[in-house]
C-alpha cells in the first residue's frame, strides 16, 4: 500500500498508463490477426494493405516503448515471409 502522497500518484498513474498500454498491444494484435486472416485469403492486394498496416503499427508500438525494436523486427520479417507466400 503506498503511504506517502509521491506513491500514491504513481499509484494512480501506473493505473492509467497500464490500462493504455494494454489497449496498444490489443490494437497490435487484433492488426497482426487482420493481416493472418488476409494471408489465408488468394487477394494478394488486400494481404499487401493489412501488411503494411501492421508494419505501421508494429512501429508505432516501439516508438512509444510498447515493444522492443528487436521483436519488431523479428515480427515484421515473419510477416513479410507470410506475405511472399500469398499466391
């Protein structure tokens, strides 16, 4: 339990900045499950708009600190490795 003022407002910003931070890694996922859905598919023109929609979300995840560059980039090749394979 936090006694003095100072942890109590960190309390209370933890809080916050918990319930933001799940809600980008919700957007991330439910932009990475867009894209998996849209590789199964054969249109090679929407895989290619849900990749790029990803990317730019995957990179906005570590500009904010949500994700580490390196997952980011691990991320972004096995779905560029998804995509080539879209026929």
């Amino acid at each position: 339990m936090a006694n003095t003022p100072q942890t109590r407002k960190r309390a209370r910003q933890n809080v916050v900045r918990r319930l933001h931070n799940r809600s980008l890694r919700s957007r991330l996922r439910t932009s990475l499950r867009g894209f998996l859905k849209t590789a199964e598919g054969s249109d090679r023109k929407a895989a290619e708009t849900a990749y790029r929609e990803a990317v730019s979300v995957i990179d906005s995840m570590v500009n904010k600190r949500i994700h580490h560059r390196n997952r980011a980039a691990r991320l972004k090749s096995r779905l560029n490795e998804r995509l080539r394979h879209v026929s």
